[in-house]
C-alpha cells in the first residue's frame, strides 16, 4: 500500500552540503504528513523536521536555520537539504509518512501512520 525509500545520503566534511530526497508510493488519494529522523548506534530516534500536508514546516532546535524541508514538484516526494554539515550531523537519516487529519476518515486507514523507509547514511568528517 505505502512504499518509503530514502536517497541522498553520503560523506562530506563539515561545513558541506547534501540533499535528502524521499520518495512515497501508495494511494494517489492520501495526503501525507512527512517528517525526517536521524538515529546514531545506541541511542534514540530523534525528531529533525516535518512537512505537513498543507505545507506547513516545522525544525528541530539542532538544525533550525541549517536544514530546509520542502515538497518537489511530484506531489509525493519531499526533500532535506542540509548546509553548514557538522559531525554532529552524522547518522543514519529516515523518511515517515503519516495519514493527513485532511485526509477522509475512511480512507486514513488505508494511508497508514508511522510508514518508515529503511534509512539512508550521513556522515559528516572534521
């Protein structure tokens, strides 16, 4: 039903950039809330940035004014791009997709909550 896969990944040094895509496949009738975590080995999934279906941005403090989430021209993928790259930076980066409350009731279901892709690897060097 919903397909999630994540690109763009790779290694920089600090202070370089790279741009993020995330590609979501399912019902042409849903409208997805999007958003963007990061996770380093033995420790939490943390919350980065969010799209919701009406656009609307939302940022982590630790990249507020750094990263940029937007909505490309295909109406099902989103991209990160993230300049000023730190090593604090590095970690593995993942795409949800989460049923709009915009979305019909009946058909939220079907769009599904909390549709993960399987992560794509940043890593910033000093």
């Amino acid at each position: 039903q919903v397909q999630v896969m994540e690109s763009g990944g790779g290694s920089v040094q600090a202070g370089g950039s790279l741009r993020l895509s995330c590609a979501v496949s399912g019902f042409t009738a849903c409208r997805y809330d999007m958003s963007w975590y990061r996770q380093v080995p033995g420790k939490g999934r943390d919350f980065i940035s969010a799209i919701s279906a009406e656009t609307v941005t939302t940022y982590a403090d630790s990249v507020k004014g750094r990263f940029t989430i937007s909505r490309g021209n295909t109406k099902n993928t989103v991209y990160l791009q993230m300049n000023s790259l730190k090593p604090d930076d590095t970690a593995m980066y993942y795409c949800k997709a989460d049923a709009s409350p915009s979305t019909e009731y009946w058909l939220r279901n079907q769009c599904g909550y909390n549709n993960w892709g399987q992560g794509t690897q940043v890593t910033v060097s000093s």
